[in-house]
C-alpha cells in the first residue's frame, strides 16, 4: 500500500507545486524537499512574541542569529556571511492544523529548488524552510 501525502500539507502547498506533489508518498516528499542533514542544521530555537532567537550548527562552529519580526532577512544575511548565498525566489506560507507550513523555492548559485518544513509558529517553519533550503542545494 502507497502511502499518500498528508491532505493538510498538500492543500497548504502554491498552487503551481501541488501537481508536482500528488503522486509523493511521505518518504519521497521527505527526501525531495526536506532535508534536516547538510551543512546546516537548527539547534537551539526561540521565539517570544515576534523576537526569535535561533543557532545554527555549522561543520565547525555555532553561530546564533537574533532577529525581531520576519526571520527572513537576519537568515539570509547569516547564511551569505557563512558561504551560503541563499536567495527566495518564491515564499508560500499557510497555516495548518498543525502550525505552519512554509514553502520557499531557493536558489544557491544557480541552483534551484523548493524546500518545505513545518513548525508550531511562522517564524520556526521559516528558518527550518530556510535550512532545508541550503542543505538540498548545497549538501
């Protein structure tokens, strides 16, 4: 028996990616967009009311980025000082039954690629996206 991707998820998803996502099962969907191994991966996480506090593990050192509002902008630019020149090209973004599910299509020197990651909040599912992101592409 094929397992299907989970209805919330799928129904969350731009529209222009859904028909790309209909015939995934959960491995495949898994494999394809998130990517919680790589160069990067989330450590500690924080968020109180719309300030956030996240570390980053990298291969050889910690690196902690504090931001208020979106994450977006404090990401990118820690990513670009640590040689992860990501850009979102596209960033889709709903809420589910669950939290959040965010859905950004990156690009990392020429590369391309949707990443996709959930949380309890905005923020989290953002920067979890965000890392999905550069560990698809530059992992």
């Amino acid at each position: 028996m094929t397992l299907t991707l989970d209805h919330a998820l799928l129904a969350a998803a731009p529209k222009g990616l859904r028909t790309e996502l209909l015939d995934l099962d959960p491995a495949a969907f898994q494999d394809r967009y998130t990517r919680t191994e790589g160069p990067i991966t989330l450590g500690e996480w924080s968020c109180s009311g719309t300030d956030f506090t996240a570390t980053l593990e990298l291969a050889d050192h910690l690196r902690t980025v504090i931001a208020t509002g979106s994450p977006v902008a404090a990401m990118t630019s820690a990513l670009y000082d640590e040689g992860y020149p990501l850009e979102i090209l596209h960033f889709h973004q709903r809420p589910t039954a669950d939290g959040t599910a965010t859905f950004v299509q990156c690009e990392v020197n020429g590369r391309r690629r949707w990443a996709v990651a959930t949380a309890a909040t905005g923020a989290e599912s953002t920067v979890r996206a965000m890392i999905a992101g550069v560990n698809l592409l530059a992992g």
